[in-house]
C-alpha cells in the first residue's frame, strides 16, 4: 500500500502523515515504513546539528501505521485517537536518511478500543518498542 492508499484510511495528512508504505502480514500483523528526509518539520529544533527523530514522532508512526489493520473500519468520519502507551522503551537514536521500519499487532480488541505492541528499527537494530492503545471514535471527539 502506497502513500495515496494510506490516505484512504488515516485522516492525518501533510505533514502529519508520517507512514509511506504499509502492508498487512500474513500473520495480522502491519509493517509500514517511513524515509527520514531531513527537512521535517520536527527535525528543525531536535536539535540544531545533530537531528534526531522526536520519541513522540517515533509513537506516532507506530500508531498511524496499526491503523492500516483497521482499513475496514475507518470509515469516513472515524478518527483513531490514543488512548494510552505503556512499557515505551527508546534504544537507538534515527537520523536523517533512515529507512525506518515499523512493526505492529494487535494484542487485545473490544472495540471501539485496541491494545497494539509495536517497534520500530533501522537496518535491523531496534529504535523503539512500546505497548499502545487506541479508540476509533466516530465523529469529530466532540
């Protein structure tokens, strides 16, 4: 699935969209994958020579790409919104030009709500790692 096909799902966009290709596993799971370019807007003051990729950003791509899994139900008018990260663990810093590589799946779902384990490496060594939740209200979440 190409960025134009992630549009069809995430209400996010420009410069928020932060998954470019994504693909649902045969096991359930969801990889999607991001280019860090270097001229994004959350690299200009984190930090002044020396960009790194913010953990928040890092969190986010986590959970715009588990809403790939969700195709069916993000409908128009559903917004997936956080609920809750847990065990959140940072171990390698991103760069500018890293491929980064997000895995997610599903551990727990009643919905409206989803619990999701993910992590996100760069050429094999992991990054981040991390417990998320998740609601996809209907609405604006007024």
């Amino acid at each position: 699935m190409d960025r134009e096909e992630i549009k069809k799902i995430l209400p996010h966009r420009e410069p928020m969209l932060l998954v470019e290709e994504a693909a649902v596993n045969e096991d359930g799971s969801v990889t999607g994958y991001y280019r860090v370019k270097g001229d994004e807007f959350f690299l200009q003051g984190h930090f002044p020579g020396n960009p790194i990729v913010p953990g928040v950003i890092q969190c986010e791509m986590m959970a715009q790409s588990a809403c790939v899994l969700f195709a069916d139900r993000m409908k128009e008018g559903v917004t997936p919104v956080y609920t809750g990260l847990d065990k959140v663990r940072f171990r390698n810093m991103i760069k500018p030009g890293d491929l980064i590589r997000i895995d997610t799946k599903i551990l727990r779902e009643s919905h409206p709500l989803y619990m999701l384990h993910g992590e996100v490496s760069v050429d094999g060594k992991r990054c981040m790692s991390g417990d998320f939740s998740f609601a996809l209200v209907s609405g604006k979440g007024e």
